[in-house]
C-alpha cells in the first residue's frame, strides 16, 4: 500500500469518526444542558440579574445600557478603538437621535 493511499484511509477515517462524533453528542448531552439552563434561570431569577454581559473586553461594552458618553475614548478623542466590541455596537439610542437631530439643522 502507498503511503499516499494510508494517509487518505487515515484521513477520511477520521473526518467520519469527527463527523459522526458530531452527530450523536447533542443527543447524549442535551439533557445535561436543559438541567443547567433552568439552573442558570433560577440563578439569574434568585439574584435579580438584569443586564445581559454582551463582551468581557472594556467596562463600556460590557452593559451598554449603564456605559458612560466618553468612556470609549478615555485615551483621546481621536485614538483608535482598543476592542473590536466597540466596533461591533451601536450607539445609545440618546445620542442616535441627537446625531439625527444636529444633521437635520
């Protein structure tokens, strides 16, 4: 046998073991999950939890309904973004409508 022809058994073996790996965790693993998301509910129930953390990167992405207007240019009004997260988001509604307002004029 080449080794050409080795490593391609080789190699299919493994996509169809990965593939049907695949398959049947969910199946095996999905009661383990619904258990631990209605722990987390009860948790985030019990604690009175009420923002969703979105990114872990800057403390003005993390909760953006509790982000300060300048926080995401602490360094410098001109310095670039530190964190793709902040490219990644909006901003407030507030300052939406404020921008909207001043092209308007």
């Amino acid at each position: 046998m080449r080794k050409s022809t080795f490593y391609l058994t080789f190699i299919t073996c493994c996509i169809v073991a990965l593939a049907s790996m695949l398959l049947i965790h969910p199946l095996f693993s999905s009661a383990y999950y619904d258990k631990t998301l209605a722990e987390k509910k009860q948790l985030v129930q019990k604690l009175g939890l009420t923002d969703l953390c979105l990114f872990t990167e800057a403390r003005y992405t993390r909760h953006l309904s509790q982000a300060d207007h300048f926080a995401a240019f602490q360094d410098s009004p001109m310095a670039f973004e530190h964190f793709p997260s902040g490219s990644l988001t909006l901003p407030p509604l507030t300052i939406q409508r404020r921008e909207k307002k001043r092209a308007q004029r």
